[in-house]
C-alpha cells in the first residue's frame, strides 16, 4: 500500500499517522530540512536530479513521513 503525505488531507488523519499536528508537523519540517541540508551539503531536490535513479521520495515532507511510518 502507498502512502503519500499528500494523501493525508484532514488534521485527524496526519495525527493518526504522525502523531503530530499540521502545525507541529511544519515546526518538525523546518528543522528536518535544515538537518538534511548540513548533513549532506545540498538541497533534497540537487541530490534527486543529480540521481541516475528515479528517485521516489523527492520532497522534505514525503521523506519525514517515511520516517515517522518506518
């Protein structure tokens, strides 16, 4: 089953698959891409189109929610 973050469209469903709220949610985004970025130097969308794979996960937000779902 795929599950995107796009697909969560009510506050009650990112809280039952986070545990967060939207708002806590976009607080956690800011400092998870401002992480990514020190650890590998470059932008999410840099280190995707420099991929010689497609990569499926090409956003901050889908890569956070794998997490929380991993």
């Amino acid at each position: 089953m795929k599950l995107h973050i796009s697909d969560l469209t009510t506050e009650r469903q990112l809280r039952s698959a986070t545990g967060l709220t939207k708002e806590k949610f976009e607080i956690l985004l800011v400092s998870f891409q401002e992480s990514y970025e020190t650890i590998y130097g470059k932008t999410i969308e840099k280190r995707t189109s420099e991929s010689p794979n497609n990569p499926t996960i090409t956003s901050y937000s889908e890569l956070l929610f794998f997490n929380f779902l991993a």
